[in-house]
C-alpha cells in the first residue's frame, strides 16, 4: 500500500512539471543589434587613403555611413585623438556633427572639408555612433609634403679687411657690409696679424653667432633653399676660428632674436695678401635666410 502511494506521487510530480513548463512562453532572445558602418568615397576630389599634402591646405573627403539597427545620431571628427577645431580647421557648425535629422539619421554621404596641419604628421580619424552607441571609425593619415623655402638674402663681391690695418674687419651678415671690428652688429671678424706681422687669414664669429665648417661635398651653388641650408649646417662641424682659403664655404647664425637665428652661407672668392702694407682683404659672396 505505501509503495502504490509512493509510485502516484512521483507520477503526479513527473505530469505537474511537465504541465507547469507547457504553461510558460518560451524564452525570449535579445536581438542582436548591428552597428552602423562608415568608409571614404574615392575619387577626384576627395583624400580616401593616406596621403602627402602642403601645410594649411583645404582637404576634402567624403564620408559613406550605413546604418544598422539604430538610427545614426553623430558624426565626430578627431586630429591624434582631440576632435578637430572647428573654428579654425573644420569646415562644419560643430563637432560632434547631429546626424538625428531626416537627412543623416538612415544613411547618408557626405563631404567634409578642413584644414591640413601646419607641422608634423596628424591621422584624422572619423567616428559614427548611432542611438544604442554602436559606432565605427576609419582613419587616414596625413603627412606634410617636403617644404622648400627660397633663400630670402643675397650679397657678392663683399671686401673685408684685415682686422689690424685701416679698414673694415668684420663681416655684418644681415646687410652684408663690412663695418669696423667694434661694431655690435659684426657677425664675422677677421683675426688680424701674429707678432711678427704676418696676416692669420683666419676668421672667427663675434657677438654671438657661430660658425660651422660644413661637410665635405657641400657647394655654395648647390645651397638654394633653407632646408637645404639647414640640413648643411646642422651636418657640419661648429668651429671658433677657420682658416680662410678660397672656394671654401663657411655656414653661420647669428644671435638668437625673438627665438630665431638667421642663417648665412659665406664663400670666399679670393684673399689678397698685401707684403708692403695692411690692406689685405677677403673677397666674399654671401647668402642666407632672415626670419623677418
């Protein structure tokens, strides 16, 4: 008698459980949201890769966004990770662009314009996001064309004198004159004579310039550009005093004003060594970049 009861009970539990899980809907899945997606247009007019510009030029790219299950809600643009200044570089009304207008909020294409960098490499990186924060992003990379940059300040044919005879001994560089050996604006003073009046015919930079020897290979005639001058002097070696031999070049800066140092190429053209007097003289030709 207690085993017949024992044997219903467990098939009473076994049609309740079996009732009670009919009963219940089943589970119910979370949809599966898709984000929304972006890429570049290629074409013409628009930068859709990496690509070599000028500093501060206009760029145009077009973006193509593809919604997912939620409508589109912003466009932002980024320079290394800080969105893109849109008073002075990005050609829209904000940043984050409102993409919740019936224009942009179920897809769209669209150009949009702004300003190269001035310096450097930037990666300029644009992000959809839409209402459930499901985003996507593409970048580009921009890098700044080689920059050359004429040479702003010429002078041939400059005499300058023996320090210790009756003319001028030292070389102004930023007007290309010879003035006297106690003038502040010397850059390039010449040495004067030893003890038994023999002519050094050395130089020496004075009130704050330096003077470099350049590199073997490096001509006067070949130096066109700052950055070309630039890179001369910065291969060379910095010198207190060098021997003044004709054809050979030598690279100044002057003084440093308001954070910059003008630069100067120097080529001796002749030294005329006088015997019976001190009227020797170098005879230069010069050019360089002012910062103005």
């Amino acid at each position: 008698m207690k085993r017949t009861n024992l044997f219903y009970a467990v098939i009473l539990s076994i049609v309740f459980a079996f009732t009670y899980t009919s009963c219940n809907e089943d589970p119910v899945v979370p949809e599966e949201k898709t984000p929304p997606t972006i890429s570049l247009v290629s074409g013409d007019s628009y930068i859709s890769s990496d690509a070599q510009v000028d500093p501060g030029v206009l760029v145009t790219v077009k973006v193509k966004v593809v919604k997912g299950t939620g409508e589109l809600k912003s466009l932002a643009i980024y320079e290394n990770g800080e969105l893109l200044d849109i008073e002075n570089r990005l050609k829209e009304n904000s940043n984050p662009i409102n993409l919740s207008t019936e224009e942009y909020k179920n897809g769209f294409e669209k150009e949009i314009q702004f300003l190269s960098q001035e310096e450097g490499v930037s990666d300029y990186t644009f992000v959809v996001t839409d209402e459930y924060q499901l985003s996507d992003s593409v970048t580009i990379t921009l890098t700044l064309n080689p920059q050359e940059t004429p040479l702003n300040f010429a002078k041939d044919s400059i005499y300058v004198y023996n320090f210790s005879g009756p003319h001028f001994g030292s070389l102004d560089l930023q007007t290309g004159k010879a003035v006297s050996s106690s003038d502040k604006d010397g850059d390039v003073q010449d040495v004067g004579i030893d003890v038994n009046g023999n002519w050094y015919k050395k130089i020496k930079p004075k009130n704050g310039a330096e003077m470099v020897i350049p590199a073997d290979g490096v001509t006067f005639e070949d130096i066109t550009t700052l950055e070309e001058l630039t890179e001369a002097y910065e291969k060379g070696t910095v010198a207190n005093e060098a021997d003044v031999i004709e054809g050979h070049v030598y690279l100044f800066k002057t003084k440093e004003v308001n954070g910059k140092r003008d630069i100067f190429a120097l080529k001796n053209l002749e030294v005329h060594d006088e015997d019976a007097n001190e009227n020797d003289y170098y005879l230069f030709n010069l050019k360089g970049y002012k910062y103005e």
